[in-house]
C-alpha cells in the first residue's frame, strides 16, 4: 500500500481545517497567528505533494516562498504583539476593539 496523492491532499484539507477552525475560534492573538501558520503549512503540503505528483518544482519553490513570507509575517506580527503586551497587560482580541488614536 503506498500514499497517493489524494492521501496527501486529504491530510492538507484537515490541517487546514484545524487551522481555520483555531483562526476563528481564538481571542488570543498568539494562538491566532499559530493557526494562521498551520493553515499556511497546509496550503504547502498540498503544494508540494501536486508538485511531486506532476514531477514539477514550481509548487515546491511557492512552498519555499510561502515558508520564507511567514517567517517574516511572524517576526513583525510577534514584534507588534510585544509592544501591545507592554500596554495593554494582554493579548486578547476584545481588547483590540478598543483603539484610540
């Protein structure tokens, strides 16, 4: 019995779907941007399994781009979530409503 690539995609699907439920789901902004990350990771499985499927790179080098894009969506989302921390004592979204300029 090997894996096929409905295999793959079958596994993609309900990441993304774990993802999706913990994006909307969750108040905290932490727990937010890790399943942002896991829907992403996902998308990537998916990607690079149709890739390896139809012998192509080109779904593994968007996969490539995808991980470096979220690295950096990380590190910036990371640095505002610090700052909001030191004002605000939390990290939960029903704070966010709340926005003065």
């Amino acid at each position: 019995m090997s894996i096929t690539l409905n295999d793959y995609l079958i596994l993609s699907t309900i990441i993304f779907m774990i993802g999706m439920f913990g994006v909307f789901r969750r108040t905290n902004l932490l727990m937010l941007f890790f399943s942002t990350e896991i829907m992403l990771n996902a998308v990537n499985i998916g990607m690079a399994a149709i890739s390896k499927f139809h012998e192509d790179l080109t779904g593994q080098i968007f996969a490539f781009f995808i991980i470096a894009v979220a690295a950096s969506e990380v590190a910036i989302g990371l640095g505002l979530l610090v700052l909001w921390y030191k004002k605000h004592n939390n990290i939960d979204l029903t704070t966010l409503t709340s926005m003065k300029g």
